[in-house]
C-alpha cells in the first residue's frame, strides 16, 4: 500500500499514546506504590445476587469486547458501500490492532484479575489491559471519524463526543465495580484503544477527528461569497442514483466540502434512464458553472464527458462504479472524499476524447475504449446483479458464457494506411490502456497524445487464445500474426457481419462500420496536483498519484 503522509499532530498524539502505554505498563508491574494503590483501590465485594450486581453484569455484557467489534465492522461495511474506503480500510485496522493489540498484552503480561471478581464470563481470562476499555475506546473514535468523513452535523459530533465520553466513564466504572479489573488495568485499556485507533487512521489517511475541529467548525462563519466580496463558484453535480449508494450522505458530503471551500451551493442534476446524462452536461454549461461534479461508473462518466467535449468546463470525476476505468487510467483515487478533494483542488489538464460514429450515424464519444465484438457480448451479457455483488468477477462468468462468439471478417483502415484484414475476435480503439487489476491491455495508449491505440486479436484455437492473453498481460514486445497493434487519429473499421459494440463498458447496439477519431485535448478534466503533463501510466504511478490525493484529505 503506498504510503500516506499524515498529519503532524497525528503523529504527536500516537507518539504520546505510546510512551504514555509503555510507561505506565512499566510502572504497573514494577513500581511498589502503584501496585498498593491498585490493591487498596479495589471496591468491597458485591454480592453477585444483588440488584446492583445484576445490573453491573447486564451492562458488561452489553459492552463487551466482541460486541463492540463486530458493531465497528458492520460500520466498516456500511462505509465501504459508500466508496469511503479509507475509513473502511481504518475501522478494520481498528479491530486487528484493538483486539489483537489486548490479547497479546494479556498473554504476554500474565496478570492474574483481583480475587474479589464475579465468576462472570465477562471476566475470563487475564487482567491487564481491560479488554472492554480497549474495545469502547477503539469504538468511540472509529464512530466519531466515521462522522467526521461523512460529514454529520457539528451537533451530531458534539453529542456523539460527548456521549462517548460518558460511555468510557460508565464501562470503566462497571469494570471496577464489578472487581473484574484494577484501576491500572482500565487505563492501560483507555491507553491501547486510543493508540490502536489513532495508528489505524493515520495507516489508512484518515483525518483523526479532535474537538478543536469542532470548535473551529462552530466559531467560523460561513459566507456565500468570497472575502473580496465577489460572486462565489458554483458547481453542479450529476449523479446516477443507482451508482450512489447513500444519497443523503453523499449529498451531505459534497455540500460540506463545497461550503468549506466558500462555493455557492452546487446544483443537484440526477441522471435517468431517458437521460443518462448528456443533456445535464449541457444544462450545466449553460447555467454557467464553474465545474461539473460527474458520480457514476464508466457509462454516466463517458455521456458527461461526451457532453463537456470542447466546451472547457473543467470535469471533477467522483468515481461510483464497479470499473472506474477512467479514474484508474488518469490516477483519480477510488476513495469518494480523496477524489472529491481532486476535483475541488486539483488542477485542471486537457486530455484527449474519441469521437465515435457508427454507420454514418451522429457522432457519440468515449473516454477509455471502444471495440466491436466479443467485448461487447460481454458487456451485455454480464448480471447487473451479480456485478454488484461480487464485482468485475462478473465479467468473467459472462466470458466464459459468451466464448463461443464467432470471430468477425472485419477490414481495419488507420488513416490513410493501407487496410488491415482479419478473422478478429476483439476489435478495440482505446484512449487509454489498462483494465481493472492494473491488466495492461493496451499498455502504449495514453490519454494526451493525440492518437488512437488499436489492438486486433485474431486466435484461431484455445491453444492461440492462452498464448495471446499471457503475451498481452506479461507486455511482450515481439511480433504475433494473430495480435496486431496500430497506432493513428482515425481509425475505420468495417465488419461484414453486424455485431454488438461498446463504449467504455456499456453495451450501445449493433453496427457494421464505426469510425473513430482522436480529439487532442477535447475534455478538461481536474487530475491530482502531483500528476505530470508527462506521466507514463505504470500501475506504481498511478497508486502514487492516488495517495497524494489522499494524503491531501488527510493533511487538510
């Protein structure tokens, strides 16, 4: 995983967290008064059939480590839908540093728990650091960050601070009262959680949320202009609500960051089956705004792309789909809030469009590839729901359902070069060149350069079919009579059986002829600050290009 530069006061508070943790084990186990403290601490014995040890017994088991665990997975889950990765990624770390952190500690150290503990099953095992202190603190901050990225409402986050707090002292006296820990034990716990969390978000870049944030949330004013008094940016955001899982968050989300950055509120323009996007485009240029937001996969992208082409509007891609080619091939982060910091503060580069036209028809346009054939069986033919359960394996079943798909008599013309003929099973033009997985399919197209990469393949056996994907995965150079490669600005393709094609994943209808032509520079798309105007497209770049968006969310 590339690494993430965190923020300075992060790095203070985990470092403190540590030498607080290591000392106070040291003293712990080894300075005499601390020990008798902890002897004398201790309360009188509880009756384990009172009122009040029932109760305490209740609230220990409602509290306990695994609950508290499995509630911060199930969050995990809920923001790994929401494409708030990072925060998913440190809410699991969460839980592997929390309760493998307690666990170790207790083997290691041995401590026995005082002798006047209830027989609970709550308080198995051994005694230093408390297992429930370490699992309430890791829960406690894991939420709170959850709110903090997602953007609830300073009063959702004061009360949710607040009410942690509140939780921490309740767990820490029921754990005391119940005689099931010494007094160092529970701050031992307090001590690990808060280290366990802390670390998690900084591996993950995720901002460690603190109340000064808070404060300086409720103490600034919010103006709708800028401090010279000028009329303030505004943006308009188009989405597939059916790539947005979470509406009222995601809404929430950008409205925030928008307002953070003294923008107007933005303009809300929700794709449809009748108008999967284009004429939002051009609703957005002409309402004059100063940069479009675009969430959805690789088809609601490539339509709003298609309707930005050569107006100079600049493009902020907020990737939602399952393929993201687009966002992947620039080094546009994955994570919602990384890429929405992209396109509020990135910089603007002009990168190429292809302008597609099938059968003398009208033009249309796509950003990643466009191909006739098999590819374009594939498309179709993959379970919408099965995509949204287990990915871009999806296409994979529908491959190996649509093998049988006969090869095409297809003539190849690359400007004014002379025909190209085969018996092709995949006819592909590609703007840029690399698939999910990082897959270099066609690893020389790159999006700036003027030109059109082309990549005929035209086995014959299963035998010719393993040959050229093991060459096409493994980058080989050398010459193959059944894999062409051609490079140029406009590319003609001509199949003498009509057949299915796609543009940058979706499945559009059948042609016999489509014409394709590179249009330099045509879209205006914000790309991260730290991506040259001559980057090669190696999938180690691209992951550098992501993590200093993300590190820019975090550095915030």
């Amino acid at each position: 995983m590339p690494r993430r530069r965190p923020r300075p006061a992060a790095l203070v508070i985990a470092s403190v967290l540590l030498a607080a943790l290591a000392v106070w084990t040291w003293l712990t186990f080894t300075w005499a008064p601390l020990q008798t403290y902890d002897r004398r601490a201790l309360p009188a014995p509880v009756d384990p059939l009172s009122a009040e040890a029932q109760i305490a017994g209740a609230f220990a088991l409602v509290t306990w480590p695994a609950v508290d665990y499995v509630a911060l997975l199930a969050v995990a889950a809920w923001a790994s839908r929401r494409r708030l990765r990072q925060l998913s990624v440190a809410l699991v770390l969460m839980v592997v540093l929390g309760w493998g952190g307690a666990t170790l500690l207790k083997v290691l150290l041995g401590r026995d728990r005082p002798a006047q503990a209830l027989g609970l099953v709550t308080a198995n095992g051994y005694s230093y650091p408390s297992g429930h202190l370490v699992a309430v603190t890791v829960l406690a901050i894991g939420v709170g960050a959850t709110f903090a990225v997602s953007r609830r409402s300073v009063r959702a986050r004061l009360l949710w601070q607040t009410g942690s707090v509140l939780v921490l002292i309740a767990v820490a006296l029921d754990r005391w009262l119940l005689g099931a820990h010494y007094v160092t034990d529970i701050v031992g716990g307090l001590l690990l959680g808060g280290l366990a969390a802390v670390l998690s978000l900084i591996v993950a870049g995720v901002r460690l949320p603190v109340p000064h944030d808070l404060v300086t949330e409720l103490v600034r004013g919010r103006s709708g202009h800028d401090a010279d008094g000028a009329t303030p940016r505004r943006a308009a955001v188009i989405f597939n609500p059916a790539k947005v899982v979470d509406w009222v968050t995601f809404r929430r989300q950008v409205e925030y960051e928008l307002a953070e950055r003294g923008w107007a509120p933005p303009l809300w323009l929700e794709t449809s089956v009748n108008d999967p996007g284009r004429s939002l485009a051009r609703q957005a240029v002409a309402e004059g705004v100063d940069l479009v937001l675009g969430a959805g996969g690789d088809g609601t992208i490539r339509v709003i792309c298609s309707g930005l082409a050569g107006t100079g509007v600049p493009f902020g891609l907020i990737p939602s789909g399952t393929g993201n080619l687009l966002a992947r091939n620039i080094g546009i982060p994955l994570d919602r809030g990384a890429a929405l910091d992209v396109a509020l503060d990135g910089v603007d580069k002009a990168v190429d469009l292809v302008e597609i036209r099938v059968d003398g028809g009208e033009p249309d346009h796509c950003a990643v590839m466009g191909g006739i054939g098999i590819d374009a069986v594939i498309m179709d033919g993959t379970n919408a729901d099965l995509k949204k359960a287990v990915g871009s394996a999806a296409y994979f079943v529908s491959a190996a359902q649509n093998a049988n798909h006969p090869a095409l008599h297809t003539t190849i013309t690359v400007d004014d070069q002379p025909p190209l003929r085969r018996r092709a099973h995949v006819i592909l033009v590609g703007n840029v060149g690399y698939l999910q997985a990082n897959i270099p399919l066609i690893p020389d197209a790159k999006y700036d350069d003027g030109l059109l990469d082309v990549m005929i393949a035209s086995p014959r056996t299963a035998a010719d079919w393993v040959r050229i994907t093991t060459r096409v995965l493994t980058r080989q150079r050398r010459g193959d009579e059944q894999l062409d490669r051609l490079t140029g600005r406009k590319v003609t393709i001509t199949v003498e059986e009509r057949d299915s094609y796609q543009l940058d994943g979706d499945t559009v209808g059948e042609c016999g002829t489509m014409v394709a032509e590179v249009l330099p520079g045509a879209l205006t798309l914000r790309v991260p600050r730290t991506l040259s105007a001559s980057r090669e497209q190696p999938a180690d770049a691209l992951e550098q290009s992501a993590a200093d968006a993300i590190a820019g969310v975090e550095n915030r």
